[in-house]
C-alpha cells in the first residue's frame, strides 16, 4: 500500500476530542489509515513525501447537504430576488432540460469547487430525473467524483408528486413511485460500501414533502432500513412548506415525517430551520441529524437555524453548502465561516467560537452522516484525510495567534494549498491534479447557456432579467 508522510508542518489542527494541535508535527499514512501523528516520527522513505513547513494541517471538510447539478444554474438574474417556491419554480423549467453530460460536468465543477476549499467528503442530494432523459443521472456524479478522488455520499433523492397532483413541481420533472424506488435499489447494490475507508456510500431522499408521495416517503424509510443506509430529505426550510403541510396533511412538517417512520438516528435533514421547541427535543431524543446550510437560507430568507437549541438537546449538527444555484458558490470554508458570523449575530457574541465552526465541518458532518469512525478529525486509525495552508501569505500577516480559529476568523476564499483524500494529493498548489480546470470551467459554461437557451425557448422567460428588474 502507498505511504504517506507530511513532515515539520507549523501545526496540525487534530479536531480530536481534546481539540489537540501539534505544534511542529508529522503525519504518516499507510494506504488509507493514519498510522502516526507527532512530533519526529520515525518515517523519511514513504512513497509521497510533503515537507509541511510554514503551513497547518486540517482534518478534511465534510459538506453534508449539496445539489451538484444546480451548479450549472448559479447567477441567473431571474432566480435571485425570491424565496424558496418562486426560486423552485423559476428553475424548474431550465432543469428538465438537463443531459447525463451536464450532469457530469456540473458534478466536476461543483466537486473540484468544494475539494479546491478543504472538502475530503461530499454528500449529494440529484432528485431531478426530467422525463425522456436517462435515469441514471446520479451514476454520472458517481463518475466524476472518482474522476477528482473526493470522498462521495450521493444520495438517490426523487419527485413524485407533480403539480397534477397537488406538488410543487411541474410533471415532467417527475417519476413514478415505482420507478424511483427501483433505481434507488440499483443504485445502493451498484456503488455503496459501508467499508470505514469507503470512497462511495448511498443514502435514500426522497426530496420534500411537498414533492413526494406520502407512499413514497413510507416505502423509502423501509427500504433504506432493509439495506442498513441512512436516510435524507429536505424539512423546515421554510414557512411556506410548513403552511403546505397544515394545509395538505393538517399537521406540521415533523409530524408528518414521523408518521411515515422518518425518525432516528440514521436519518438527517437539510435546514431544519423552523422545528419548534417540542420538534428539536424530539429530534435530540432519537439523534437525527440536521445539515446547516447558513448561505442558502440568509440568500432565500429562509430564516435561521437554532443551532444552540438544537446543540443544547443533542442534536447532531453539521455543515451544507446546499445548491449551488441558492449559494452560488461551494467553498465550504467560506461557509463555516458564515455560520460563525450569523450565530454570532443572532445569538451573541459567545453562542459560538471559530473552533466550534470548524467542529461542525468536521466532526459535526461525520456525525450526521454516521460516519464518526473513519473521518472528521485527524487522528490515529481514520482516514488521511486533510488540507493544509500556507501561513506565509499576506492575507495571514498578524494573524497567527490561534491556528485553530485561523481560516474561519480571516475569512479565508482563496483555495487551499493542498487537499489529500485517503493518503492521495488531489490538489496541489491550489490546482486540482489531473484535471484540466480551464477546460472544465468551458465546458460547463457551454453546458449552462444552452439550458438557459433551451429553457428560454420553450417557457419564454427571460433568465437574465432579475424580477426587481422587471417590476
């Protein structure tokens, strides 16, 4: 097996229990496995040799809630100035024009983005199969993200309540219960390993309940549990789908999960943001998990998370980018960065400290996706997982009193030095190895303006005029 050893490093960051730095530390990996962590460890001759110097060492990001293929529907003037329905419903209409080769290519952009900020391990929620397209879109990002060696958590989402019957989207974005639970069968035995090193595992999301069958959402939970994976949805993001709930089903968005079995502690949901107080001591008692995604919810208004609630009752919170087109970007360092500033604003000045911020990336997100016992911190026995920074930019002058707090109290943007996966450099000099970033970045462009083109065509809508534009 391949070896691995990062020498003299000016710290590593461990996020272990204790939050240990190692101040002047070495790392030494043998395959996968992080088999040393100190200070003139015994190792000179492994296969990949880094000499640490001047730079901190980090436990990879975990991003725990992502939509890689709206990455190709960021800044379109049109989606901009609105809330979560009017922003669904504006986008709609360019996704069911989406191609596997989009797909493809959006999940290269958005991975590469998210690996380029410290990300090892990203999960992703695809729900959109447009009627007449192959359905078996998710085995594209599958495809690229063993293309760039990011750690990869897709999740095989759906939507099967069309607006003939009474859902949000439009019919032909949507399946059938029957077809959506198959492929999601297809897709668990095809690629997911509950191996502790895995490089692929599969989650069952059905995408909200304002999308889904009440079927759908029942038969889903039993076959998640039938092959022991773990289960995701949207819940609570906004005021407007707990109106649909009160109104559709006559109980709050919770209840209605619960009903269905979506409770428990291999269940986790994206946003979480108006769970009442009863809700949040529910979701504490059976350990669910919530996936914090500050920007998209300060971009859509969608309101903000309880995090100290949610921590105070046993939560298990982690961090999301969410979609790219409610972001508009995926550097997921910028996003730890936005939960400490907006905790902080919401809930005082000591409701959260920058190490906390890096704890919900890190050991938070393995925590929500049950994975605690092969990543989130950097220690003997997981996975090598990391990034490192160089401390001797500009940017860092008169700031190297606290490593630990360094890239989040800063406001680091600009891409990491070095990112590594499992023991294996996948970015290097702030530069993905073996992937044509320019050549990407065309294609993908290419990629958006045809379906904006298309979508224009056919819905007569102008995406590039902003609606306060129009009014």
């Amino acid at each position: 097996m391949r070896t691995l050893l990062v020498k003299n490093a000016k710290s590593i960051v461990t996020m272990n229990g204790e939050r240990e730095v190692v101040e002047g530390g070495s790392l030494y990996a043998v395959g996968q496995e992080i088999v040393a962590i100190g200070k003139d460890l015994p190792y000179e001759d492994a296969d990949t040799v880094i000499d640490a110097a001047g730079k901190i060492v980090y436990p990879g990001l975990i991003n725990t809630h992502h939509h890689l293929f709206q990455t190709l529907t960021r800044n379109l003037p049109l989606a901009q100035e609105c809330g979560l329905f009017d922003w669904l419903g504006t986008l709609y209409g360019i996704w069911r024009h989406l191609r596997p080769e989009d797909v493809h290519i959006g999940a290269v952009v958005g991975l590469g983005e998210l690996l380029k900020s410290g990300c090892t391990t990203a999960a992703d929620h695809f729900y959109c199969f447009p009627d007449g397209i192959s359905g078996e879109l998710i085995d594209e990002e599958i495809r690229a993200a063993a293309e760039l060696g990011i750690r990869f958590y897709p999740t095989r989402g759906s939507m099967t309540l069309g607006r003939s019957k009474g859902g949000l989207p439009p019919d032909v974005v949507c399946q059938t219960d029957d077809v959506a639970l198959k492929d999601t069968i297809r897709v668990i035995e095809r690629y997911h390993s509950a191996d502790r090193f895995a490089m692929v595992r599969v989650g069952v999301a059905p995408c909200a309940p304002f999308n889904v069958t009440s079927d759908l959402l029942r038969e889903s939970a039993a076959l998640a549990r039938s092959y022991k994976v773990r289960l995701h949805t949207h819940l609570a993001e906004t005021l407007d789908e707990e109106a649909y709930c009160l109104e559709k089903f006559g109980v709050r968005p919770l209840e209605y999960m619960e009903k269905h079995g979506w409770v428990g502690d291999d269940v986790w949901f994206a946003h979480g943001i108006h769970f009442d107080d009863g809700e949040i001591s529910l979701l504490g008692k059976h350990s669910c998990g919530v996936a914090h995604c500050p920007s998209s919810n300060m971009k859509l208004s969608s309101g903000v998370l309880p995090l100290l609630k949610m921590r105070d009752a046993g939560v298990r919170v982690g961090l999301g980018v969410d979609g790219s087109a409610s972001n508009d970007g995926g550097n997921l360092l910028t996003e730890a960065r936005m939960a400490y500033l907006l905790h902080k604003l919401s809930h005082g000045a000591a409701s959260i400290d920058a190490a906390g911020a890096l704890a919900l990336a890190t050991r938070g997100s393995a925590s929500v996706l049950g994975w605690e016992d092969g990543i989130g911190s950097l220690e003997v026995g997981k996975a090598a997982d990391l990034f490192l920074i160089d401390t001797r930019r500009l940017e860092f002058a008169g700031a190297l009193f606290d490593d630990m707090a360094l890239p989040i109290v800063t406001g680091f943007s600009r891409p990491v030095d070095m990112t590594i996966v499992g023991g294996k450099v996948v970015v290097d000099g702030g530069r993905l190895v073996g992937v044509d970033e320019e050549l990407a970045a065309e294609k993908a462009q290419a990629a958006a303006l045809r379906l904006v083109t298309e979508a224009a065509a056919l819905t007569g809508s102008d995406y590039r005029r902003s609606r306060l534009a129009r009014a």
